[in-house]
C-alpha cells in the first residue's frame, strides 16, 4: 500500500506586492505610518503562513500554482510595491520555497502581468530548487491525477463562482476523449481568483479554487472589486483515488478589517 502523501497548494504570493506573502528578510520598514501599517501585516500574514505549515507537517509535494511574483506593477505606477526588481521578487520567492521545504516541488506560470509578458520570472524560482514548471501540470500522486493550471475565469456573484471550474472540468473531459491528449482528471485545481470554492461529485470528480497568499490590500481590489476574498492554502491528504481529502486552510486578517470614519 502507498504511503499517504500530503500536499500543499500555494498560489499567488504575488511577492514583491505590499499586500503579497513576505518573507520576514523583507518587511516593511516603520518609517511612515503606511510602513508600519505594512510591517504588521506583513508579520500577520507570515504568522499565519507559518501555522499552515505547522497544521501541515512534513510536506511531500507542494504546487506553486503561479503569481509567485507581483511584476513592475505598471498601472498603479509601482506605488503597491516593496520591490520592483522582478528577479529580485523571484529570489523573494525562492525563500519561500525554502521555507516549505517539500520533498518536490512543481510550478505553474502565472499571469503575464506580474510575471513577465515576453519572459518568465517565475522559471528562475522553479530552476533554483529542481521544480518542474508548466503551463498546465497534471500530477499523478498514489492513481489520483490532479489537474493543476493557474488561470480560471472569475465571477462577481456568489453563486456563479462554481461555473468557471465546473467547465474546466467539461473542457478535459473533452480532451481525455481525444487520442493523446490530456488524462481524465480526478481533481481539478485553479487559482488566480483570490477565492476559494470547489463543486463536484462525490466519488467522480472535485474541482476547486485556491486561496491566495496576498492580503486584500491593492488600489484594484480597492476600487473595482467588491467580493471577499480568501488568505490560505489547501492541504492534501492522498493515500490513493478513492481514499483522500483536502481542506481549505484559511486566516482572517483583522488588519484589513475596514472601521468607518467617525463625524
């Protein structure tokens, strides 16, 4: 019998980002009060980073599914950022890898405006550790084959957020049926959103939205969006296809809690 393997999928780090997951050689400094306001989210954000890890325990395999980087930050002028360099933003990353210290590590890439529209940053963080990087991963752990891409589609109403995924499942039903083509998926795995959901059947097939590891803390979010979103991972647990379980694990973040102004 296999061993139960556990799995930790990340995504959207966006470091580089004042609102992305720091490592604590690059907090904020206090000068300002924005810079202490940052320094503690930071310090908020890795203290909940660090009991995932905890909650997860020896790491077997982690799936970095993209936006590791936060990129140039182009239409906010690069006021969002704590660094601009992407390559430096990429070694940002890199400790974070080492941080997690899976046995593997595999990678998907992310958006091309974090990370890099005619190059990818984001293979520079998968090199340095022996990562396998993909525009589209399907991973076979103990028979259940995992179907891993960053981007999937977003809704702006509650219940419409189930669509996107449950027609990226349509679509590689579709693709198993061709010869030679992409493997009947088990789990299907997106990201990209900042929220997580997942919907299936019992038995046949999940798919699921991660969690990301940025803080609701950007001009966009701020001024063209509306819904929650999520801070967290999702754990695997896979002793095989029939036998396995994954939850969402998720932090609140008192320090984006909005207070109204007093008159």
């Amino acid at each position: 019998m296999a061993k139960t393997k556990t799995v930790l999928v990340l995504a959207d780090t966006h470091c580089g980002s004042k609102g992305g997951l720091t490592h604590p050689h690059y907090w904020a400094r206090r000068e300002t009060d924005e810079g202490e306001f940052v320094g503690k989210l930071q310090r908020r954000m890795w203290n909940a980073f660090r009991a995932f890890l905890e909650d997860a325990g020896k790491i077997d395999i982690a799936i970095w599914n993209g936006d590791l980087i936060d990129g140039k930050g182009e239409r906010s002028g690069g006021t969002e950022l704590i660094e601009s360099d992407r390559t430096e933003q990429a070694v940002m990353a890199s400790r974070l890898v080492s941080v997690v210290g899976a046995d593997k590590n595999f990678f998907t890439y992310g958006t091309p405006y974090h990370t890099g529209v005619t190059e990818d940053y984001e293979r520079l963080v998968a090199d340095e550790h022996g990562g396998d990087i993909k525009s589209h991963q399907f991973i076979d752990i103990n028979g259940l084959v995992l179907d891993v891409k960053h981007f999937v589609s977003g809704s702006s109403i509650p219940h419409g957020r189930h669509t996107a995924p449950a027609r990226d499942r349509v679509a590689n039903v579709l693709w198993s049926l061709r010869e030679d083509s992409q493997p009947l998926a088990d789990v299907l795995i997106r990201s990209h959103v900042h929220y997580c959901v997942d919907c299936g059947e019992p038995g046949r097939w999940r798919a699921v939205t991660t969690p990301a590891l940025q803080a609701a803390y950007t001009k966009f979010g701020g001024r063209k969006c509306s819904m929650p979103v999520d801070f967290g991972v999702l754990l695997f647990r896979v002793e095989n296809k029939r036998r396995f379980d994954y939850q969402a694990l998720i932090e609140e973040l008192p320090e984006v809690k909005v207070t109204p102004t007093k008159v």
